[in-house]
C-alpha cells in the first residue's frame, strides 16, 4: 500500500504540483495532501486507509455526503444507456425545469461541464446583451478561471498570495473593474464614472472564496438597484451558494432577483455540471437563437445530469435545509464557543450549510479583514486537527461545507477533537 507521501512525490512527477487543482496541494499550511481512496457518508478514507470527517464536501458538490445509495444507482443506470452522445435527452430537459422551478429568476438556463464555463459565458453573454464592455467584480470573489476574471480573486489564487494570474495580458482585463466587497458606495463611483459602459455586475452573493464573508445588509439590494437604474445586468454567481445555503440560494433567502444566474457544485451532485440562466429575453442571445457563442461536447452529460436529477430531488425533501442549517450552525457555534473558551481569537459564522472560520476576535465582512486573521493559528489548527482524523479546507480562504450526513455524533466527535487542539494552541 503506497503512503500518502510516496503518492505526492509519484504524483508531483507526471501532474504540476502533484495535483490537478491547486489547493489541493496543501501549499499555503504545508505538509503533505491525503489522497483519498473512498468516501461515504460524512468521512473519507486516504490511500493508508485512515478516516477522516470531511469537512471539504468536494469543495461544495457532497451536500448529501458521500457516496449516496440514490445517485450513485441514478448514476450507474445511466452509464448502461451510453455515455455520452453528442445530441439533446429527455433527462437534460428534467433538470432544466427542475433548476427553472426552484430559481424564480430563471426562465431558461443552458447546461455546461462547469462552474467556469457558466461565469464566463454568463459574462460574455451580459456583454452581448448590453452592447457594452465593462464588468465589475469583487475583491476576494472567484468565479472561475476565465481571462477577465482572474484579477484580484478568491480561492487558489488568494492561498498562493497572488490574487491575479500570470498568463493575463494587462489588455484581456482592462475592462474588468475590481472593487471591495460590501462596498457600496464604490459600486456607485464606478457607475457614475463609467455607468453607460459597465455590461453587468459579477457576485458571489455569500462570498465563500476568500473564507465565508456574507454581505452587509443593503449591499445586494444596492447592486440591484445600480443595475437596474443603468441598464447592466446582475449576475449572481451561485455556483457556490445554489442549493447550498437554502432552496433556492442566495436569491431566495434575500428575494433579490439577479438577471442571470450561474450554477454549478450541488447541481451535479459531484459530477460535472454547471449551468448559467436568467429571463428568456436574455437568454436569447445565446447560439443558437442569438449571436453570443457558447457551447459543449460533454455539455448536458447524460451521466453527470442524472447524478445532478437525483440530488435535486433528494435536497427538496421537506426539513431537508432546517437540519442541514441546524448542523452546519451547531459545528460553527460549538467551535466558536470552544476556541474562546480556550482563549483564543476566534470567530465562526454559517449559513445553511455553508461555513468560515477565522482567528480573528471578530468574523470578517471583507477580504482586508479575512486577511487579517491569524494564518499561523489556522496552519496549526489544520494539521492538529488532521492528525486527530478531521479533514477543513487546506487553507484560511476557503469556506466549509456540512452535508446531511454530519449527525450529532459526527459534529460531537468534530468539536472534541477542536477542543482538545484550541487547548493546546493556548499553550503554545
Ligand atoms: N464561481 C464560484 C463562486 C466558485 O466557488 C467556483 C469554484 N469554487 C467557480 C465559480 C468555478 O467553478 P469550477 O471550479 O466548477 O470551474
């Protein structure tokens, strides 16, 4: 049996840093990533058969737990009929209409392969709609790896302390302003200076790509008001947040109607889905119906779309949020109390079954703030709790996801361990 540590270097031969996603590569708290073997439930074991409480979820997708009997059935009876054709399936519609229904602020949604794929066309498709060029984004806030949006973002690029990629012509991003999140006096600024010019808005509505950061009362209202008043459109990238944080996202929770939303993560149900929708009048200015090119040989992937079908239905059982909220909200209450208890600087917020936590005496309401946090208490806190078989995000700018598995036991089992390390810690 090969060690963690003989993976890595096996690994780091034939992929870039040993990994195909870089924040699985545990370089910003160090050591050495587990490779995982299999996954069930709330837990995932590495490749030397030790167990963890995952707390990473496929970084979003595993809002049911790992592994569920229905969508890996779901998944298996699809594979049977063929894997992929190339032309449009019954089950493709089932999950458009399903994605229709629950999101009121869509009226058609077009399927891609991911998160990525949706922002980017989502932009370019505000773009084509306006006739205009600019688009905002937020500090901190990642929406996938698209040219223009790869300036001051979240995620990866935050955990490697360079927020913006090489590989960026300056000229690719001249048109992409970059302002705080939360911040809604610089969104005014901006339309006031460049209003006839800005296409759309970009915002991760709940950031979770520089930690768990929610916006301020009024900040999302406010961006739809600006929007509205100028003509560019609203995109909320609910990639993350969709299905997620509620029924039906941050929209749902807030009322807030963005003009296009993108999806991804839960929708498949950890497959490859993603997926980008708003009204119909919008939407018509995507090929084939209108001039703004998008497209997809494994778009609408009749495995991964069954995978998707079957989670959907799953996450609309009644109470199904009621106890994930209640979960995700006992693990970050108890770690709070815990760590303070101990001594520590320490806050932690949640939002259905999204979490953050932060060495910081108070929880963070921008990238500034999250950055302030204590990063070396966070490196400690990750490997104490590693060892002890408790698997967070391998970095202090990413959020934290529960799934309908984390019972009592497993959130007891979590917050023991914590306790136990938030002691230590206060020794050190
Ligand atoms: N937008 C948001 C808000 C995300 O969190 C992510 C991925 N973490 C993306 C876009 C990109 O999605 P993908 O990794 O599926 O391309």
């Amino acid at each position: 049996m090969a060690t963690n540590a003989e993976l890595f270097e096996r690994a780091s031969r034939s992929i870039p840093g040993g990994v195909n996603s870089p924040v699985r590569a545990f370089r910003s708290v160090g050591g050495t990533p587990r490779f995982i073997a299999r996954a069930v439930g709330p837990y995932v074991w590495d490749a030397e058969g030790k167990r963890y409480i995952d707390y990473v979820g496929s970084w979003g997708p595993a809002i049911l737990g790992h592994a569920h009997p229905d969508v890996v059935r779901a998944v298996q009876e699809a594979a049977v009929h063929g894997l992929s054709f190339g032309a449009p399936t019954e089950a493709e519609i089932e999950l458009a209409e399903l994605l229709i229904q629950r999101l009121p602020s869509m009226e058609q949604v077009r399927l891609v392969s991911s998160g990525t794929e949706a922002t980017m066309t989502a932009i370019r498709l505000a773009r084509g709609a306006t006739g205009r060029k600019k688009i905002i984004k937020f500090e901190g806030c990642y929406h996938g790896h698209a040219d223009s949006l790869l300036v001051k973002a979240g995620s990866g690029l935050l955990t490697f302390g360079n927020p913006t990629s090489a590989g960026v012509p300056a000229e690719f991003v001249e048109h992409t302003l970059v302002l705080d999140y939360n911040d809604l006096d610089g969104v005014g600024a901006a339309f006031e200076e460049y209003g006839e010019d800005i296409a759309c808005i970009i915002v991760e509505p709940v950031a979770g790509n520089m930690n768990l950061v929610k916006p301020r009362a009024g900040f999302l209202e406010g961006l739809r008001e600006l929007c509205t008043r100028h003509g560019a459109l609203l995109i909320f990238d609910e990639v993350m947040t969709g299905f997620r944080v509620g029924p039906q996202g941050v929209q749902g929770l807030t009322g807030i109607k963005p003009d296009l939303t993108t999806l991804a993560k839960v929708i498949g149900g950890g497959m490859p889905v993603g997926a980008f929708g708003g009204s119909a009048d919008v939407m018509r200015h995507i090929a084939p119906l209108g001039g703004v090119y998008q497209a997809g040989t494994l778009s609408g992937n009749p495995v991964a779309v069954a995978a998707g079908l079957a989670t959907m239905r799953l996450i609309a059982a009644p109470g199904f949020y009621e106890h994930l909220t209640a979960q995700t909200r006992k693990l970050a209450e108890g770690l709070q109390s815990r760590a303070r208890a101990a001594g520590l600087a320490f806050s932690a917020d949640a939002i259905g079954g999204m979490f953050g936590m932060y060495f910081s005496a108070h929880v963070p309401a921008s990238l500034a703030e999250v950055s302030a946090a204590d990063v070396n208490a966070f490196k400690h806190f990750f490997h104490a709790m590693l060892d002890r078989g408790v698997h967070f995000a391998p970095s202090a700018f990413e959020a934290g996801f529960v799934s309908a598995t984390h019972d009592d036991a497993v959130i007891e089992e979590t917050l023991d361990a914590a306790e136990a390390v938030f002691k230590d810690m206060k020794q050190v």
